[in-house]
C-alpha cells in the first residue's frame, strides 16, 4: 500500500501541473498565460471599414493555400509571410517573421482585440513560433503547416493555451 501511494504521487503532480496557469511564453517583456484569451470567442465582428473589408478579400484569396516554409506565393506560403502579405494588400509594411512582426506591433490586452490584429503563439515551447490574423467573433486565419490557409476558431483549447500576444498595426 505504501509503495503504491508513491507510485501515484508522480501521476498526481503531472496532472496538476498540466491544468496551471503557467505562463506560455516569457521573455522579451512578454508574460502572457493563454488562459487570459480564452474568452475571446466571441469579441469582435465582421470588417467594417474600407481597409477591413479590403483586407478580408486579400484573406479570402489565400484560402487554399498549401503551407510551404519560407514559401512567399499562392503555391506555398508560411505563416508569417501569409500576414505580410495580407497586409501588404492594404498598403502596410511589416516585418517578415512572426517574432519581429510581434516586436514591431503595438500589444493589445484580450478585451480589446480587434478585426486585423495579429496573434502570435507559441506551437514549438521556445518562443513565439506562429501568427495567425484576427478576423472577427472569435476566428482567425492562418497558415497551417498540416492544412495550408485555413479560418479557425479560437475557441480551440490548443490555440487559447498557446496565445502569446497579439499586436496591432492598423
């Protein structure tokens, strides 16, 4: 009986450990726990300005996409260079990886998120690994290194415990 007990004991702290609050990400002035983000699913709505809605239709083309690390086109294209594209449409400049997209942008606290905002996560456990595009009442868009461009809720546990920030630059 009492070697079962310490047999369990490690079982038991696991499983603690795993439902925490822990923080996903810290570094680089960033302290963020996903479980700040997790009511998001239902903030913001559909484009509303002439820069929104154009922004959408240059989402909408990307649908489809297939994923390609460092791909830059239609015929493959990663994550952080289907933002910069999305946002070049729109006549705004940033930078080429998820992490100096993230440096460069301004930060946004989780009641404040708005249609075109970046959200930047981390999917490999060393920083901020994936960025993905806000597009209203809890969805995002994304390149997907399994399903190429693709809309996805953020009602998904696995995305809201891998939020690190989200950053704005319109």
């Amino acid at each position: 009986m009492k070697y079962r007990f310490y047999l369990l004991l490690p079982i038991a702290v696991i499983l603690l450990l795993s439902c925490s609050s822990t923080p996903v990400y810290r570094g680089d002035g960033i302290h963020c726990t996903g479980g700040e983000w997790s009511e998001i699913s239902s903030s913001g709505g559909n484009p509303q300005t002439t820069t929104e809605n154009k922004m959408m239709d240059a989402i909408e083309s990307w649908m489809g996409t297939p994923y390609l690390y460092g791909g830059e086109s239609l015929s493959g294209v990663d994550c952080s260079a289907f933002t910069q594209a999305v946002y070049q449409a729109v006549n705004i400049d940033i930078p080429r990886t998820a992490s100096q997209q993230c440096a460069a942008s301004r930060v946004v606290n989780p009641p404040d998120l708005q249609f075109g905002d970046l959200i930047f996560f981390n999917t490999s456990g060393s920083g901020i690994s994936h960025v993905g595009i806000y597009i209203g009442n809890g969805y995002f868009a994304h390149a997907s290194s399994s399903r190429g461009v693709v809309k996805e809720s953020l009602a998904k546990q696995y995305y809201t415990d891998r939020i690190v920030s989200v950053g704005r630059f319109m």
